[in-house]
C-alpha cells in the first residue's frame, strides 16, 4: 500500500472518529433535549398522553360547539325580549273613595301596562248598593277614552316605575 493511500485512510479515520465524537458529544444531547422539549410541550397542551395535534383539534371542535351554544343563546334572548315588550312590567294602583258616603277607600284603579305604555286601566268604584268595574285602552301611558283623575294617576305611577 502507498503511502499516501495509508495517509488518506489514516485522515479519513481520524475525520470520521471527529465526527463520531462530535455526535455523541454535541448532536446526540441536543436531540434529547429537543425530545424532551416535544414532549413536555404535547404533555402541556395534550394533556394525559394525547398529541398536540389531536388536542388543538378538540379544542377546535369545541370552539364550534360553543359558537352553536352562543348563537341559540342569542336568538332565545331575541325572543325573550321581544315577549318582554308585550307583557305587563309597569303596574299603577291608586285606592280612593269614590263616593261621599263611603269610607275605606275600596275604589280603585289600576293601570297595567307594558314598557311601551300599552294596555288597559280598570276602575273599580264601591258604593253601598253596588260596585262598578270599568276597563279602558291605554296606547303610550294615554287612555284612548276620558279617564278620571285616579285612573290618570294609576297610569302616570305605572309609567315612574318604567322609567
């Protein structure tokens, strides 16, 4: 064998024993820590074994789940409000003596009106031989017919409760 055969043989041990060394001494470890990076980071957002691909999916689909739940929220409180307009949330009671001969004040009325200000005034006046009950339309806190002073004053507390 040449000597430069021996020569280049003997170079490219001593190059491939470098680069064994290198490896075991720079690569390997970095690739551990790498590893061991990986895994704290899938055990983190995976949570109990499963990957972070698979984690992140799930987390995902219950992402969509929720903008489903939010969107059926949203049209049940669009319901809700639009009921809330109609029903009856502002109530006006006044008692009073309707007549001169009468005592107790067991005359009244009493306004029922929603938060538009819509709905009806009933009157109820009490004598000794007999009572009477009246009903009238109210549209935006004003009766449609001639209202009493009570029953105007049934109306008006109605409406500072709504405001």
């Amino acid at each position: 064998m040449q000597p430069i055969t021996i020569a280049a043989l003997a170079a490219f041990g001593a190059a491939l024993g470098a680069l064994a060394a290198y490896h075991f001494a720079v690569v390997a470890p970095a690739l551990a820590r790498g590893r061991a990076t990986l895994n704290t980071h899938d055990q983190l957002i995976g949570g109990s074994g499963a990957g972070a691909a698979s984690r992140l999916s799930s987390i995902e689909e219950a992402q969509a789940g929720l903008a489903a739940e939010e969107e059926r929220v949203q049209e049940r409180l669009r319901e809700l409000e639009g009921a809330a307009r109609s029903d009856v949330s502002a109530v006006g009671f006044v008692r009073y003596n309707a007549y001169e001969d009468t005592g107790s004040e067991l005359s009244y009325a009493l306004a029922l009106l929603n938060r538009e200000g819509d709905g009806v005034v009933l009157s109820s006046l009490y004598s000794r031989t007999d009572t009477r009950t009246f009903g009238k339309a109210v549209v935006q806190y004003k009766p449609l017919q001639d209202a009493s002073a009570e029953e105007l004053s049934a109306i008006q507390k109605a409406h500072e409760l709504e405001r």
